[in-house]
C-alpha cells in the first residue's frame, strides 16, 4: 500500500502529466479562434455590419491579448489561482454574450458586447501564462517543442470545440456560445491543481526523446484526423450517429498522451532521472552570456575592452581571459588610471525584467515584426466567416475548423523547425519566422491574384505561417531575454496581435469590405440607395458583399505588410547571430 501511495504521489508530481493536462487545457482555450463562427451568429442576431463586427473582434484579440495582469500575478500567486481567473472570466464573459443572442437578456448597446467578449476571451491570457509558464520551468531545454505543442493545441481548439459541438447536436448556433463559455471551464477547474512547476529539471530521463517523438505523432494524428473528418462532413452528408462516434474517436486520441507519464512512473525504478541544468544558473548555462559574469562579476570596461574573438574560444577559455582582463582593470583602478564601475544591465540571454527588455531594440523589432504579421493573419481569421460567404460558401465552420487545423500544425512545426536550426545549425530562432512570413506572404498574394481554390490556398498558408510564429516569438524572447520574467515578457508580445489586427482588419479589412458592399446594395436596390448607411439596417442582402474582390485589395496589402516583418526578422537575425552562436554554436561539434 505504501508503494502504491508513493507510486501515485511521484505521478501527480510527474512534469509530463502536468505537459499532458496543459495540453488538455490549451486545447479548449482557444476559444477566440471560433470567433469566425460565432461572428455571423452575432451578426444575424443583432443586425449589424461588417465594421460593427470587426469592432467586436478588436475587443476580443484585445481581451486575447492583454496578458500583463496574468504575467505580473504569475510570479505572486499559485498557478491554481491564475487558472481559476481565467475560468470566472470565461464563464461570464461568454455567457453574458449567449444570453444576448438567446433573447434571455435584452438586446445590449455593441460597447457591452465589446466588453462581455473582451472579458471572456481575456480568460484565455490566464490559461496560456499558467501552462507556458508551468511547463517552459518544468522543461528548460526543450522550449521549442514545449511551447509550439502547447500553443498548437490552443490553435486547434477551434477545431476541437465545434466537432465537440456537431457531436452534442445542440438546437441552434446561438448554442455555440453557451458551450465556449462552460465547456473550457469545467475542464480548466478539473485540471487546475495539477498544471504547476513541479520542479521538472530533475526528472530528465534518457526516454524524454521518445516521448517527443511520441507527442509529435499523436499532434500528427490529431491534424490528419480532424482534417479527414472535415473532408467527410464537407463532401458526403453523414448522420448524427457517425459524427457523435467521430467525436469520440476523437477524444480518445486527445487523451492519448497520458500513456507517457503512465509508461514513466512505472518503469521509474529502472530508469534513474538525471538533473538537467535550469538555464537561469550560471553555473552550466545555456542561457548566453551568463556563463560570462556570474554575479555581475564582469564589470562594463571588460565589456568594452574584451576583444572580439573571446565571444567564440570555449568556456573555460573565455573565463581566463576575462580574468586575466579583470585583474588589469582592477590595477589600473588601484593606481588611479581608470574609473571602474558596475555594469548597466543584464545583457542577451541573461534574465530581463520586463522594463529592462522594453529598452532594448531586438525586442522592439520582435514585437514589431509580431505586429506586422499576426495582426495580417489574425485579420484573415477574423474575418473569415465573411470571406468564405463572400465567395459563396455556405458552411463557414469548414473553414474555420481547416484555418484551426494548419495553425495547430503551424505552431507544432515551427517549434519543431526552429529548434532543428538552432541545434544543427546555430542559427538564429528567428530565421524560422521570416521564412514564415513569407509563407503568408504568399498565401495573400495568391488570394489577391484570384487563383483556383483561393480559399484553400489562403487558409493552408495563412494557418501554417501564423501559427509558427507562436512557438517562435515565445522561445526567442526566453533565450534572449531569460525565464525570470517570462510570463510578463509573453503577454507583452501578445499584445501586438490586437493592435495588428485594430489597424489591419478594423481600420482597412472592414471598410473596404462595407465600402464594396453598399456599392453592390446600391447596384442592386438603386432607390433605397441611401439608406443603406444605417448600421442597425437588418436587410441582410445590403449588408453583404459578393465575391473575391470583397477581400482581395486587403489580401494584396497585407502581402506587403508581411514582406515588412520579414525584413525586421531578418535585422533581429544579424544582430542575434552572436548570441545563439554562444548559445548552440557547441551543440554542431
């Protein structure tokens, strides 16, 4: 019995269940993503047009976005109370908005709809904080495929949540809403005492590989599977039964993973962990220039008068010379020669606090780039229940299960693809992300050029290339900026996904939308022409827009856009190549 206890005490504190259950809660926390689904549901019910609607999903890529209060909470309270937050905010937040669309409540002015949708998705910054945070600590040399999995579950959710939705079979779409709001929650409360640090460094086991290689597949099966189930239910028209028993099939495989930490506590006698070392310590890090100054011994004249080839000689090598450098500055200091004094701040791939990194360029390039990209590709998921209609598709949930399937592998691949180059390669993490920008880039301009299966096209490269740079940008700024205040620094760069999105899909998308609709409503009903500017106007026909040329001016435009942030990734590249040489450069050898 006492074995037993012991057994199960070592497997809730197992850093692969707690993987495991931040998998499980990451994939139904992206509920922003439905917002392709739930748009027109909204829209319908309350009569509004496009630009009153993009205004709604500014306010919930702000909410999705606004993680500065989850990340300073982060470092005072314990993980449990970050993702109970989340789960009151979800619930009311979504709730208030389904009680609205069900006639239960009045019909509210939009700027109460702004702030249920802002407060309901911003549950969701409290959900990603705690897992990344919980497991970035629990694995620190595996950040890559950590925090690509983990945010590729949150892309895939979408697409988790609807089949889960066609499963049930509820009445009407206004239901859609209800679910969002109490499905994510019940699941988050289940796992909430489990998802923390658990002091995952000293659990390395020789088996970790295969346990990678064990995630990727199921993350590979999940992705074919739900594309095939798309496929299905687009070309041939399948019963209740056959959906509710692929909805099972795939919870089955979403619960799959638990078999590791299972297969690990059970062979733990034979398999001795092995510590691995955290990358804040100086002692054996990692983490970039911090082997070069532990405690803030090197002062800045050493910084300043080292010369360059020191950065490239080993360890050991690199120490004694800045000793040797060291022991001169401090004679000189003795005899009066020059003026010594401690070093500024923290330097690239030590531990940043937030203020520190707002300071520095290459964070200020990451975030731009970040802005310049996402803000493209969320506008497109935004924005895409309206594109497929406009193009004459009836089933918007297709395609936004599809855009929710390829950000999943996007961000499964980019975690995978980024972590190649920098361990074969010593190349800068970022290079993985210009080239993803061009990927969209691509996709856009394809969409603008109205090439066959645009939509297709559009919603495979948009998907894939968004979707990386959420296991990217995350994993750069912890290499360059460090662990310590990780959460604040993630929900920082989050934040240039509403403002991408207030400038890309509000301000532009939205008006050039309106502004080719009222044209078409003025074509099609020439007397009633000008009053076809109400925006409460509930003549659905008026309010829509037919045909690619609704987006493709925008799609053309936010081409460029991506070309732009490529090029910033590629500055943030060059003045990194340093830095990720110190930090992998011995990994190729």
């Amino acid at each position: 019995m006492e074995q037993f206890n012991e057994k199960v005490k070592t497997f809730v504190n197992n850093r692969w269940l707690v993987f495991v259950c931040s998998m499980w809660v990451q994939s139904c926390a992206g509920v922003g993503y439905l917002f392709g689904s739930i748009s027109p549901v909204i829209k319908s019910a309350m009569g509004y047009n496009q630009r009153q609607i993009a205004i709604l999903g500014v306010a919930k890529d702000l909410g999705d976005s606004i993680g500065f209060i989850a990340g300073s909470l982060c470092e005072i309270l314990p993980i449990w109370v970050i993702l109970l937050i989340g789960v009151v905010q979800n619930f009311v937040g979504y709730g208030l908005i389904g009680l609205v669309i069900a006639n239960v409540l009045p019909d509210l002015p939009l700027w109460v709809l702004c702030v249920a949708i802002f407060v309901g998705t911003n549950g969701e910054t409290y959900y990603n904080t705690g897992t990344l945070v919980s497991c970035v600590q629990n694995f620190p040399k595996h950040r890559g495929p950590i925090v690509g999995i983990l945010k590729g579950f949150a892309g895939l959710s979408g697409a988790i949540l609807i089949q889960v939705y066609l499963m049930i079979n509820f009445p009407n779409e206004a239901a859609l809403i209800f679910m969002v709001a109490v499905g994510p929650s019940i699941v988050v409360i289940a796992l909430m005492f489990i998802v923390r640090p658990v002091g995952g460094h000293k659990q390395v086991r020789p088996s970790d590989g295969s346990s990678f290689l064990f995630t990727y597949s199921v993350c590979i099966v999940l992705a074919a599977y739900l594309l095939g189930v798309l496929v299905l239910e687009d070309l041939v028209g399948i019963n209740q039964t056959v959906i509710t028993l692929l909805g099972v099939i795939l919870i089955i495989l979403i619960l799959c993973p638990v078999i590791i930490p299972i297969l690990l506590v059970s062979a733990s006698e034979t398999s001795p962990p092995v510590e691995e070392n955290l990358l804040p310590k100086p002692e054996k890090q990692e983490a970039g220039s911090s082997e070069q100054d532990s405690d803030e011994v090197i002062l800045s004249e050493v910084e300043d008068e080292k010369p360059p080839e020191i950065d490239s000689l080993p360890a050991p090598e690199r120490q004694k010379r800045i000793a040797q450098l060291q022991a001169k500055l401090f004679q000189a200091a003795a005899d009066g020669a020059v003026r010594v004094k401690r070093k500024r701040g923290p330097h690239r791939g030590e531990d940043f606090t937030l203020r520190q990194a707002l300071i520095k360029a290459d964070f200020w390039l990451m975030f731009m780039s970040l802005l310049l990209a996402a803000g493209s590709g969320v506008t497109v998921i935004d924005n895409l229940g309206q594109i497929c209609q406009s193009l004459g598709y009836s089933d918007t949930s297709i395609f936004v299960s599809m855009i929710s399937i390829f950000n999943f592998l996007g961000r499964v691949g980019g975690g995978y693809f980024s972590e190649t180059i920098i361990r074969k390669y010593a190349f800068p993490r970022p290079v993985a992300m210009a080239i993803a920008q061009v990927m969209m880039a691509f996709g856009f301009i394809y969409y603008a050029l109205g090439g066959p299966g645009q939509i297709y096209v559009t919603t495979l490269l948009t998907g894939l290339g968004y979707g990386a740079h959420w296991a990217i940008a995350p994993a750069s700024a912890s290499e360059l900026f460090g662990l310590k205040s990780f959460g604040a620094l993630y929900n920082f760069l989050t934040l240039s996904m509403p403002i991408g999105s207030l400038i890309f899909s509000e301000a532009i998308a939205s008006g050039i939308y309106d502004y080719y609709a009222e044209k078409q409503a003025s074509l099609r009903h020439p007397i009633s022409g000008s009053m076809i500017t109400s925006p409460l106007l509930r003549d659905d026909d008026s309010l829509t827009c037919e045909g690619s040329i609704c987006y493709s001016l925008t799609c053309a435009m936010l081409a460029g856009v991506c070309m732009v942030a490529m090029i910033l990734s590629l500055i943030v590249v060059y003045r990194t190549r340093t830095v990720y040489a110190q930090l992998y450069g011995k990994s190729r050898t």
